[in-house]
C-alpha cells in the first residue's frame, strides 16, 4: 500500500485440504507504506522475532502437504477478504 496500514483485528487464514490455520495480527501493529510482513511456522529457529516485519506462529506449524492446494486469505478487522493466493499442486 502506499499508506501505512493499521494490522490489528486482521486475520491471515490458511488452508490445506481439511487443515485450517489462523494467524492474528498483534494489537497496536502497524505497517508502514511499501513495506512488507513475514509471518514465520513456529519450527523456524534461525529468525529473530521482531514486529512488523518478521512474526512468528507461537505454537502453530505452517501445514504443507504433497498433493492437495493451499489457500491463503488475507482479512481486514470486518472480516473483509483483502488478498487470497491460490496454490495447486499438478
């Protein structure tokens, strides 16, 4: 975006086959114009945690599979679907 945006009540939502994720922004989390968020599985041990840019699930693995399509939906605080990803395994 080109202006700073205010992260908290968003949801970033993943889904793989029957699993299902949820990663919930921190509140007061605020991202700058052009910049970016890294949300990292909790099994990653080489990344240091520090908000915006790099977050980690606390106790979550992000759940990948062979076969099966991956979903991912970005939500804003009203639940509003902001960006979704679709990817399919041939």
């Amino acid at each position: 975006s080109k202006q700073d945006v205010a992260m908290n009540g968003w949801i970033l939502k993943r889904k793989v086959g029957a699993q299902n994720y949820e990663f919930k922004f921190p509140k007061g989390m605020n991202l700058k114009a052009g910049a970016t968020a890294t949300i990292w599985s909790s099994d990653v041990n080489d990344i240091s945690v520090d908000p915006p840019t790099n977050l980690k699930l606390r106790t979550t693995k992000w759940f990948t599979t062979g076969n099966e399509s991956k979903k991912t939906i970005l939500e804003d605080s009203d639940g509003r679907v902001v960006a979704e990803k679709v990817v399919s395994v041939k």
